[in-house]
C-alpha cells in the first residue's frame, strides 16, 4: 500500500520545515541574518497522475533588508538597501556579507568579525583619534594634529542579478554561484546599490509571530501524516484477517 509510503514522505517533510524554523528562531538576533523557508514539490511518476508523496524542493533565503538597531559603534555599518561587503577568506577567494560589524586588526586592518580583511584593503592608522564612514562609503579618519579628516578609502558594495542564488558558507557570509550570477561590484548609491549608515547594524528578517505560526502548522501536518500511516496499517491488518 502506497498510502504508507505516502505518509512517510510527508512526515519528512513537516521535520524538514521544523528544521528550517528552529533554524531561523535560533538566528533571530544573529546580525543581517536572512530567514529560509522549505520549499517542496511533489512527487509525480512519468504517466501516473496519482501523486507518490512530496519531496524537498529547496531551502530558499528570503532576502528582504531587516531592520536597523542603533549601536553608536564607529566601525559598526548598516546597508540600506541592496549590497553586500566584499571580504577576503583565507584561500583568496571572495565571500559577501551584510553584516557590517566591522573590526581591527592587530595591524589596523578592516575586518570583519570574523577577522577576514574587508575588500578593498583599508588600514586605519594608530594615531586616529576618530573614523567616519558616509553613505557612500568614505572613510576619513581624524587626527589630533590636523582639523580637516583625511579620506583613507572608499568601500565598495557587490550586487547580484540573483541573491537567492547565493551560497550560505556560515558566518554571514555567502559565495557566488552561476545561479546568482556574477557580482557587480561599484559605490555604494550608484546604479541600484545601497548606501551606508554609521552607527547601525541590520537585525535579522526573521518574524517571530510568523515562525510560531508556521510551527504549529508543521507539527499539525505531522499530526495528520502520522493518522494516515495508522489508518493505512489498520487497513492493512484487516486485508490480513479477512485472507
């Protein structure tokens, strides 16, 4: 009887979608964290109209902007609206992240959190007493012996044509893919790209209210796959009894 198989299907399915929500309630506070929803699909044999079960289709992002938590840190950054920083890993290749939690290093280097230098390569130097970032990402620093700020540098932000297409590697950061296209890389406020905001960070786009509510449909789906496999096993002992 297809109807266990069925069922089973279904049942891994709700845990999938169970797996995406506590994923996401977990990440709630995680800076410029983007939600996932499951996605399914069917499952349909060649010429058989009847459906076997459904399956796992993806794990999609939702790539809507959080909202912005005043920090007042000076290497703290916000971007409003579409963009990604650029940023170094240690094989030399380019990841991409929205969390603008910005640090020094031991050289006063730009990195991020995570210690992976910012791209392009900004150094503040030791004796700035004071740094500024604008909206399109110029960086001054002031010193105690000048009155004017001196202008290190220029961050630049990535877009791409598809950002659900991204690879998520952990840490906030993602990586290309030929999914999401190649990145566009140019200042910040021009030809469609964010700006930054000083003194802020992108909380997450995770709605609380709305992962509850999807909970308590998965567990109720689960509920009602697991009523299927009994009845279906209760059919089944019958067909025994009666041969």
């Amino acid at each position: 009887m297809n109807a266990l198989k069925i069922a089973a299907t279904g049942m891994a399915a709700q845990q999938t979608r169970v797996e995406v929500i506590s994923n996401n309630l977990a990440n709630m506070n995680t800076t410029a964290y983007n939600a996932r929803r499951a996605e399914f699909a069917t499952e349909l044999p060649t010429g058989v109209q009847l459906g076997m079960g459904v399956r796992t289709a993806a794990i999609a992002m939702n790539v809507m902007q959080g909202s912005l938590k005043e920090t007042g840190g000076d290497l703290d950054l916000a971007i409003e609206g579409r963009g990604y920083i650029e940023v170094q890993l240690p094989s030399g290749a380019s990841a991409y992240t929205r969390d603008g939690a910005l640090k020094l290093s031991g050289d006063g280097q730009l990195v991020t959190s995570e210690g992976f230098p910012v791209i392009p390569d900004l150094t503040i130097p030791e004796d700035a007493r004071a740094v500024t970032v604008n909206a399109d990402g110029e960086v001054y620093a002031y010193f105690a012996d000048q009155a004017e700020p001196q202008l290190l540098g220029q961050l630049s932000l990535a877009t791409f044509v598809n950002e659900m297409g991204l690879e998520a590697i952990g840490g906030n950061m993602y990586l290309e893919t030929s999914a999401s296209g190649q990145p566009q890389i140019g200042a910040p406020g021009q030809d469609g790209r964010g700006t930054f905001r000083q003194g802020y960070l992108e909380s997450s786009s995770v709605d609380a209210v709305r992962e509850i509510t999807e909970l308590i449909e998965a567990q109720r789906g689960y509920e009602l796959n697991a009523k299927v496999i009994t009845a279906a096993d209760q059919m089944l002992g019958a067909t025994t009894q009666i041969r």
